[in-house]
C-alpha cells in the first residue's frame, strides 16, 4: 500500500490514537482526524502534528451519518482507522449507555459510510481500500491460569463495555462477509505509555500517588494484565493497514502478565528512585484494596503469533524499561496532567 495515501484515523485525539496518527504522518500518509474530544479526547494530544501540513484535525462523532460520508469525500479517503470508542470499564458499569452509542451504534454508522465510499470507487482504487478496527482482548472474556487468547477464541464479554467492542467486532465481520467490505480488525492486551488519560491504571496510580492520595486497588489485586507499549500496538495496527487481509483479525500482545498489585508496587519502586516522598517513605504505604469491580476479569493474555508470522509484528519495548520511561514521561510532564484532568472535572 502506498503510503502517500489519505488515512481517516477516528478517536486520534486519545491515547493510542494521537500515537499513531504521529507513526502515520512519519511513514508519509496524509491524515484527516475525526474526534468528537470527549473527556478523555483532548487537542493537547496532537501538538505536534497539528504542526504537520498533512495534517487535519475535524472535530465531530463518529456516528454523524452526514458528516462521516462528507469527510470520505472531500479528502479522498484511502484507508479509515477506527479508534473511536468509549474504553473505561468502570464508567460501563455506571452507565453504559454512551458505551451502547459510540461503540456499536457509531461503529454501525462508520462501516455503512465506508461500505458506501468503498462500493463507489473506482474499481483501482477498491483494491487498495481498508477499514481497519480497534477492539480488545476483554471481548473474549477471563482466561483461566494457563493459555493465551487467540483471534479464534470464543467471545465471551463480561462488562458493558467489552459487550460493546465484541458487538462492533461481530459488525466488521459481518459487514466484510455480507457486503464485502475490506474490514480488517485487531485486538491487543492493555496498553501503557505518554499521553495516556488518568483514569486508567497505571496513569491513575502516579497521579494519586503524587498527589498523597490512597492507590486503590480491587479485590486481592491478583488480576492478572498483560501489558503492551503504546507505540509497539500502535505499529501492529499500521502493518495489519498495509499488510492485513480483508476479513482477518489480528491480535498484538506485550508478552509482559503481571498482576494488578505487583504492578502497583513497581510503580511505587519507581516512584521511590525518581520522585522520593518528602518523609522518606515508600509509596507503598498508600496502597489500600477496595471491593472488587462487578465482572472482574481474572486475566487477560494474547498470543500474537499469527500477527509475527503473517504480519512479520514484533515489540520493541521491554515492560522494566518501558514502564520507567512511561513513569519518567508523567513526572516530566506535569502541565499535560494538569490541563487534561481539569477539562474532565
């Protein structure tokens, strides 16, 4: 695939987003963002490539069927990267309603709008067409303590919000078996790194750590996550683009299990060499556990082989060196923090 096309990359004003619209606009395409800067979607996120003259930022849902067929259009759209999506578990479980909207109902209208692009393209240029969609790992459930899952494990979704993303996956398929639109999707574990909004795990632990506030933690804390680095999903996302296949899922994992406690206290180690307290103490003295989240999935792995042989995907990032440099990010960028957590407020 030539990389002087024009991607359509939806959500990219998020945390993982914004970390591949940079990848994309280094590798050369154009890039038309569509952001409808929710809570947790926010400008500040794409300073640098605002900068960047293949760059166009549209703020706007991605469940306007005017305004998603306008955009395909005006810009000539080769390729859609579909980020979109409502992502915290615990804000399912309060209301899931936003969940049921953009996550199925927008992801609905998303694919209608580029079934209706892509049928009406000239046929050189239908070849060349993708639909590419994020999900998760969390649609295919809890893994017992042996075993990874795979693109052909059964969906089995415990919360509103992986309920969701499985509905949207179950979509894409139909709309490439039924309609034969070139949809591709991809699945991968959590993600770390800059730029990630505080209200997940690890981001939520420095800034209340910081802050002097208790590090809440569910259950017994021994929920297991495997982690990836932001940029190493963010590469498999782009070779499942140009390399993936019509129809195919593909998953990306960290290789990095780690429970959600042993995980709270190496950020507390962190912590405790780059940004001691001032008595001296560890950060671990502020962990305290809390009753469990309803539909707590025990853990969560990915065996992403598929994606290294078919896609030649590989990490870059090791989880030791990865999680310091994400801690060192958060302590240097105190103004980004700030900013974000207050348009939330």
């Amino acid at each position: 695939m030539s990389k002087t096309r024009t991607l359509l990359v939806t959500g990219a004003a998020g945390f993982i987003g914004s970390t591949y619209v940079r990848q994309a606009l280094a590798a050369g395409y154009r890039v038309v963002v569509l952001d409808a800067l929710t809570y947790a979607g926010h400008k500040e996120n794409l300073a640098e490539p605002q900068l960047h003259p293949a760059f166009t930022f549209v703020q706007g849902n991605i469940g306007d069927g005017k305004l998603v067929p306008q955009l395909l259009a005006e810009h000539q759209v080769d390729a859609i990267v579909n980020f979109a999506a409502e992502s915290h578990v615990d804000n399912s479980i309060a209301s899931p309603s936003a969940f049921i909207m953009t996550n199925i109902v927008g992801a609905y209208t998303l694919f209608e709008a580029a079934r209706a692009w892509w049928k009406n393209m000239p046929a050189e240029k239908q070849d060349g067409f993708r639909v590419v969609h994020i999900s998760t790992d969390e649609v295919y459930g809890s893994l017992g303590e042996t075993g990874k899952f795979t693109e052909t494990s059964p969906m089995r979704p415990n919360s509103p919000y992986s309920a969701s993303k499985a509905a949207a996956d179950h979509l894409a398929r139909a709309w490439f078996k039924t309609y034969g639109v070139p949809v591709v999707v991809t699945n991968c574990t959590n993600n770390y790194g800059p730029r990630q909004f505080p209200e997940k795990l690890i981001p939520h632990m420095i800034t209340r750590a910081l802050g002097g506030q208790s590090l809440p933690v569910y259950g017994d804390g021994m929920n297991i996550r495997d982690w990836i680095h932001v940029e190493d999903h963010c590469r498999g996302v782009m070779l499942a683009l140009e390399q993936g296949k019509p129809g195919q899922t593909y998953a990306f994992g960290g290789n990095a299990e780690i429970t959600n406690i042993e995980l709270v206290k190496k950020l507390c180690a962190t912590l405790d060499a780059l940004r001691p307290r001032s008595d001296g103490r560890s950060y671990e003295g502020q962990i305290a556990f809390v009753p469990d989240r309803p539909g707590h999935d025990r853990r969560y792995a990915i065996d992403d082989s598929k994606a290294e042989k078919e896609l030649g995907f590989t990490r870059k990032y090791n989880f030791e060196s990865g999680l310091k440099s994400t801690v060192e990010w958060y302590l240097s960028n105190d103004a980004w923090c700030s900013s974000v957590t207050k348009k939330a407020a």
